[in-house]
C-alpha cells in the first residue's frame, strides 16, 4: 500500500489555502492524487478556484521532480490537459475513470496519458467503448470505492478488482490471463517512475 498527496477538486474551494501544506509534504511521497478539475453541476461555479489549485499543484509536483499523479477530469478533460501540457516535466498522468468524449480520449493518449478502470465503467455502453480505445499497456486498475458503488448499493472494495480481467475479456477480446498479466506490468512499470533530482 502507497499513501498519496492530494487536494479533490471538489474541495478546493474550501481547502485552497492548503496549497502551502501540500507543497511542503511532497517530498515525503512518490505518488499525488486525487487532484484534478470538476466542473459538473454542483461544482463548476467553483471551476476557477480548481483551475488556479490543480495548475498550482502541478507546477508543485514539476517543480519537485515529477510524480505519479491520479487526476480527475469530469466534464473537463480539455483544461486538465492543457495544465498537463504546460508541465510536461511534472510526470505521469493517469486520468482515473475517464469519461470524456473519444476526441478527448485520442488527444490524452497523444499525451501518453495512463487510465484507470474500475468495475462501475464497465456498467454503460460509453465507458465500455472508450476502454477499448485505451492503450493496454497504459490500463491500470481501481475501484473510486466507496463512492463508486455496485447495483446493490454496495462500496467497491479493491477485492472486487479481482473480476475485471474475467469481464474485460470479451470487450479487449484478449484472455483474463494476459488480461491479469499486463495489468500486473503496467503497475510495475509505473512504480518504477524515478523522481528527477531537481538541480539535474
């Protein structure tokens, strides 16, 4: 188990004067998240604080040289990559359960974004179609539990990852066994990220 530095973007507007305190523990991590935007309906009036924290924090992370980030992007894929772009030193990005459209998606791939899946995307039409399109050597597994939840109300819980090769089998059309293998790699290969010395 790995603990991360974050700052939702749902609670920037009240957690923003945090920003000191998260850049005075990065050096204590490897990974960062959940950072990111949200301008969905209950949060987009508070869209320019988020704007002003994530491009904050990843100048932060850039600056502290680069981490693994988990980045949420509802409903704003666009800006998160435009702040990415402006960092490109600031490490690798993985967007947690994309939802964005599959422009966007292509766009993030050319960015050599990561992607992480957990079971609730496999439960609508769109999100299905988009993890096809993702790189499998960019696929990583979550569960968002406890917010994401199963039919019956239930928190995901990360023994529930457990299933997705058996469900990701059909729509990558690919065996659980090279399924499980890859996924098993792709997690090596990015825990092997090195942090940059910054005076390099």
């Amino acid at each position: 188990m790995q603990t991360s530095l974050g700052l939702h973007p749902q609670v920037a507007h009240e957690r923003h004067t945090e920003i000191g305190l998260f850049e005075r523990l990065i050096k204590e991590v490897k990974y960062v998240g959940k950072i990111g935007l949200d301008k969905s309906q209950h949060f987009k009036q508070h869209f320019e604080i988020q704007l002003q924290v994530f491009s904050k924090i990843v100048a932060i992370v850039e600056n502290s040289g680069g981490r693994v980030m988990s980045i949420h992007s509802r409903n704003a894929v666009p800006e998160v990559l435009k702040i990415l772009n402006n960092h490109p030193n600031s490490g690798p990005a993985i967007l947690h359960w994309f939802s964005g459209s599959k422009p966007q998606l292509s766009q993030a791939i050319d960015q050599r974004c990561w992607f992480s899946i957990g079971p609730k995307m496999l439960e609508s039409k769109k999100g299905i179609e988009l993890i096809k399109m993702m790189p499998f050597d960019k696929l990583l597994f979550e569960t968002d539990g406890p917010f994401a939840t199963s039919n019956k109300g239930i928190p995901y819980e990360p023994v529930d990852t457990l299933r997705l090769p058996e469900l990701l089998s059909p729509i990558l059309q690919k065996p659980a066994t090279i399924i499980k293998k890859q996924i098993l790699q792709n997690f090596r290969n990015l825990s092997s990220y090195k942090i940059r010395n910054r005076f390099q």
